[in-house]
C-alpha cells in the first residue's frame, strides 16, 4: 500500500466516526473534512508557469489525487495562497538554523544562553524566509510549516518557529501533530527530515489516535 493509499484509506476512517468537536477536531465525520477533489493537471501546470516553481511530486501527487486546501495540520494553504514571488528564488539554507531549541545550545549555562541569543537572533533576522519555499500551513503562535521548492532539501517540509530562532526540519515538532500520544521530545542537533507525505500522515495518524483509533 502506497501512503498515498494509506492517507485515502485512513481518510474514510475518520469521517466515518460521529460527529463531534469543532471542525478540524480529532474527532471523525466534521463537514468539509477529507479529499476536497483532484487538482486538474492543466491548473497546475498554469500555477508552475506563473510562480516559475516546479512542484515536488509527493506534493503534486496528492493535490492531484486528493485536491487543494483541504483540513490539515494548522490552517492549511491552497498552492496559490502557499506560493509568493519569491518561491522561485533559492532556498537560502545549506544547514538548518536551530536557534535556542539546539542541544548545543540547551546544554550551555543560563549565562552562556542569554550571551547567545543575540547572535541567534541576528542570524534568524537575516534569513530571507519566502525564498525558495510554498508555506504549507500556519499552526499559529508564529510556528509555520514550509516546502522547500529547490536545491539539496527539495521536497521536505521545515518549521519556521520564530520565538526559538528555528528554521530547520519538521522532526522534533511531532507534538504538533499527535498531542494524545505522550512524546518524549529533547532537543536535537540533527532533527530528523520529513517529506511531504510522512509530513502530512504524521498529522492525520495523530488525528486517528487522539480519536481512539489506530491507523493504518
């Protein structure tokens, strides 16, 4: 089974439990969850064209099998809304950036913490966040999931987290996405890469399991 069958499938199980909660809730069955339809190949081809961006594929594949702007993790954005001038651009990072949530900075004395921030800071200020990115959603609290468009990290999805200085991999955040499930989370120098798909099936496993339901 691909992920992409596994979301479908996975999908159908949490509609069909009852309603309850608010939209976008743990719980199964809310109006306008799931598949919102496919994405016509045309329309995206025309949307590559006028942001001169190539789409990664497990993003493209799932727009084309499942649809645009559906519920996801935070507040999803469509592909137009996610995409900006400045998504052709390169992406401006060879290394993540992050900040006061490092283990190599965790393990600095108070003291030693508080000489660093400003020099975290000045590095996190200067990073031109639009480039090189389609923002996939907002979780709110200025913690922002992005895809990267081009260069070596092409097709992963990263965090922007603007009160810690951290512009780096998804992995380390799964708490975002399955807050049922006790997460012993520590601070990493080498936080663990989420593609798209693994990005996404983190939000809608952890949707099924706060809802008592193990996934697929």
């Amino acid at each position: 089974m691909t992920a992409l069958d596994r979301i479908a499938e996975n999908w159908t199980r949490l509609q069909s439990l009852p309603r309850k909660g608010s939209p976008g809730a743990a719980s199964g069955g809310e109006p306008g969850m799931g598949p919102a339809g496919p994405v016509d190949e045309a329309a995206l081809q025309r949307i590559e064209q006028e942001f001169e961006v190539s789409l990664p594929d497990e993003y493209r594949a799932f727009l084309l099998k499942f649809g645009d702007g559906l519920i996801g993790p935070g507040i999803m954005r469509t592909v137009r809304e996610g995409l900006s001038l400045a998504s052709k651009r390169a992406f401006p990072l060879s290394n993540p950036v992050l900040g006061s949530g490092a283990f190599s900075f965790q393990k600095l004395s108070i003291e030693e913490q508080e000489g660093e921030l400003e020099a975290l800071f000045r590095v996190w200020d200067a990073i031109p966040k639009e480039d090189g990115v389609l923002r996939l959603c907002d979780y709110g609290g200025g913690i922002y999931g992005v895809l990267i468009l081009n260069g070596p990290y092409r097709g992963r999805v990263w965090m922007l987290q603007a009160d810690t200085g951290y512009y780096g991999p998804f992995g380390g955040s799964e708490p975002l996405h399955d807050e049922s499930v006790t997460i012993s989370w520590n601070p990493s120098d080498h936080p663990r890469d989420y593609s798209f798909l693994e990005w996404y099936e983190s939000w809608l496993n952890g949707r099924l399991k706060m809802a008592g339901v193990m996934p697929l």
